[in-house]
C-alpha cells in the first residue's frame, strides 16, 4: 500500500535551508542590535560630555561673578553709604535715596545725583572693562523704577502707563549723563555696545519683610551687568543638536 504521507514531509534540504534562513535573520538582528547600541553608547558619552562643558562653563561664571562682587564691594563700600546705594551678589547696584535722585514725577537728573553718578560711573567702568571681565560681560543695564503710586483718580493701569513713560525718560536720562562723562571717553565704543537704558515702571517692586511694597525703595535707580554665560551654554547645546 503506498505511503500517502510521505509526499507532505519536508525534504532534509528544505528543513536545512529553513535554519539557515532563520540563522541569518538573527544574525542580522544581533547585528543591528549592535548598532544601535554602539549609536546609543556614542550619544550618552556625548551628552555627558556636553554636560561637563555646561558645569564648567557654570563654574567659571560663578567665580566671575563672586570676584566681579568683591571687586566693586572693594572700590566703592566707604561710598555707598553716603550715595544711599547698596550692592548686591546678584551684580546689580542700587541707588535708593529718592531726594537724591529726581524730583517727583520729573526725569531730569537731580543735582545731587549728577555729582554722584560723576564720581561713580568711571570707577566702575574701568572695573568692568579690566581684561578679566571685558569679554564676559554681555550687558550693562540702567535700570529705572518706580513706585505703584501715581495719584488719586489714576487707575493701577493708567498709574502704570505713566510709571513707565517716566522711568523710561529718566534711565534716558542717566544714560545720557554718564556718557558724557570726559573721564570714559576712551571706553565709548566698548559702552555704546553694552550700555542699554530699561524702564520697567512698577513691575520689580522692592517689599517690606511683611510683603508689602515698599514706596519710597521702590523708586530707585539701578545698575545692573549681567554676564555671557547664557549665551555660553546656548552655544554648547545648539552644538549637541
């Protein structure tokens, strides 16, 4: 009787070439697997590089920014008390006594502070364009404020809106003032690339410890660096993409 199965059977050549094509599909499989895990490896050691640039790049500018701090501290601590100012880790030097500054509502300097910017502004000049920090330094800002208040009848909107027409005029004005100034005329060019005049109104008010504004330290005048290290590490993840 004839064998009616054997016809369905897989022949040895056909069962063989089978492994081997399965072989060959895991071959392949193993091998892209090693790809992408070398890509992987490549990407993570990349990153962790890029992250060691970002913590120098930090790193420096902090130290920057503390010796910058004990430089201007340095120069001007017998001066501040007696320019109603004070300085701040966060770079900025703020000029608070109101008498001093302007007249009420007005935007020409007063006398006082003229004298005061005079003796001033030089100084701190040729601490920021020393060799050290000259290059790093992205912006100086003027920086104007003002208190909430306009008057009766002003409504928070309109008291805003005229806070800042005035702060504006008067960081104009500051502006004008120091670069004027004969004593840094040499630094011009390097100012006039730097030196930026911002009103900002009421929108940065200075609180008392009980976290209510505090009108007349909010009316202040502000000179504020700010330093490239943003500008650093923008470049170093613009890289990595």
């Amino acid at each position: 009787m004839p064998n009616l199965s054997s016809g369905l059977e897989p022949s040895p050549n056909d069962t063989l070439e089978q492994e081997e094509h399965w072989v060959s599909v895991s071959d392949l499989m193993g091998g892209l697997m090693m790809v992408f895990l070398l890509i992987s490896v490549i990407y993570m050691v990349q990153l962790e590089i890029e992250s060691r640039k970002i913590k120098d790049v930090a790193i420096l500018y902090d130290r920057l920014r503390t010796q910058l701090y004990q430089d201007l501290q340095e120069e001007f601590a017998d001066d501040l008390p007696r320019w109603g100012a004070e300085l701040n880790r966060d770079l900025s030097l703020r000029f608070y006594n109101t008498e001093l500054l302007f007249d009420r509502g007005e935007a020409e300097l007063n006398p006082a502070f003229s004298a005061i910017l005079a003796d001033f502004f030089p100084r701190y000049v040729s601490i920021l364009t020393r060799e050290k920090y000259r290059q790093d330094i992205l912006e100086v800002r003027i920086e104007g404020h003002t208190s909430s208040d306009w008057g009766l009848g002003t409504t928070p909107d309109e008291a805003y809106i005229r806070n800042m027409a005035l702060s504006q005029a008067r960081t104009r004005s500051a502006l004008g003032y120091v670069l004027s100034l004969p004593a840094v005329a040499l630094e011009k060019a390097w100012l006039t690339a730097h030196l930026t005049a911002n009103g900002l109104s009421s929108s940065k008010p200075v609180l008392s410890d009980e976290g209510l504004e505090d009108d007349a330290r909010s009316r202040r005048v502000e000179f504020r660096v700010r330093t490239d290290a943003d500008g650093r590490i923008a470049t170093i993840l613009q890289d990595v993409r």
